[in-house]
C-alpha cells in the first residue's frame, strides 16, 4: 500500500458566501499535494492534524475500505468529495469545523437515539463516552435494535485530552459524540458496524 499525504501549503482563501449560515464557515486550508492510496479510515484519520478539523465516522460492517486520491490545492471539501467519488459507498458533510461522514446505504439508527439530558463533570473523553452509552433511552434502543457494544479492533489509545464537563439536552446520540469529541479536543471518533449487531466506538486525540 502506498501512502503518501504531502502538506505544503495551508491556509488558502475562502470566497465570500452570500449564505449567512456559510459565511460563518472557517476559511478552508489548502493541500498543495495529495497523493493517496489506502485504507478510508487511515485518511479520515490524517485530516484533523491536516486541515484542523474534527471528524465523525461511522463506518459499515467491510473491515476495509480503500480509496484513491490525486489533488493538487486541495481544501478539506475537494479531499471529501474525491473520497465519496472513489468509494462511492460513503456521503458527507461538514459544520463549521466538524466533519461527519457515514454510509451511504444509512447510519445506523443508534446514532440517531434521542437523548433527553447528558452531564459530566471533569470527565475523560473515555468516561463520557461509558456514560453516554449506559444512559437508559441508549441502552433501551440497544435492546430494541438488538445491538451489543464491543471492544474496538484497534484500541482508542490513552485518550489523554484534558478533562472537560458537558451539559445537554434534547440530542441525538451522534450529536453528543461529536461535542464529546469537540470539548475534549479529539481528533476522530469512529463508531463500527459488524456483523451479528456488534458495534465498537473509538475515538484518536491529536
């Protein structure tokens, strides 16, 4: 496998939107080189350090899913769209600084499960994480779903971000995830799909 992320020149200009919502986007840093030929979580998990971002991917059941990229200038925008187009089994999108990407086929309906309120208080990332996924409207959709949480293949690292408190209410279970991760300063959240109706969630710091 050849991998080969060149950055060479960031912090190009972004244009002027007469949206207002998108004129609150963060100018896009630019690529100068991108020569890519690997495995689509390898590169989700390059694009934190490189353009500054926070990442959530959901992946589906394949172990592995390769991807081939050859831009030049490149903005985080142009790296998402040549990834759906050389996949094609994956959509995106992005707010402000975060990033989401999932199948294309659907999310899993978990990500969805409504939350009605979430706290932690001096927390790890891994600490919310357990306590996210043990509160009762979750572990009630688990059972409904028929899904049961595993040990990650790779594991989630020390997950040494600084310890943070979080207070929500009224959202989905990908939305704490992502200000999990955004609090806490992580640089990628991966939640797995695998057979039989496990799934794992690990996460990277920066």
């Amino acid at each position: 496998m050849i991998v080969k992320l060149i950055a060479a020149a960031v912090l190009g200009l972004c244009a002027v939107s007469t949206s207002g919502v998108m004129a609150q986007q963060p100018a896009p840093s630019t690529v100068r080189v991108i020569e890519y030929n690997g495995d689509l979580a390898m590169l989700m998990a390059a694009l934190p350090n490189t353009y500054g971002v926070t990442v959530g991917l959901e992946l589906d059941t394949q172990a592995r899913h390769t991807v081939r990229l050859s831009l030049q200038d490149a903005t985080i925008a142009d790296v998402m769209n040549a990834m759906v187009q050389s996949s094609k089994k994956f959509q995106w999108q992005q707010t402000g600084w975060l990033v989401e990407v999932w199948p294309a086929a659907g999310s899993n309906p978990l990500l969805d499960t409504k939350i009605g309120s979430f706290n932690v208080r001096e927390a790890s990332p891994a600490e919310a994480f357990d306590k996210l996924l043990t509160l009762p409207e979750v572990e009630a959709n688990m059972t409904t779903l028929k899904l049961k949480r595993r040990a990650p293949e790779s594991g989630s690292g020390e997950l040494s971000s600084p310890r943070f408190s979080l207070a929500l209410e009224g959202v989905t279970l990908r939305e704490a995830l992502n200000k999990i991760a955004q609090e806490s300063r992580l640089a990628i959240w991966t939640f797995r799909n695998y057979p039989n109706g496990f799934f794992s969630i690990s996460a990277e710091t920066r």
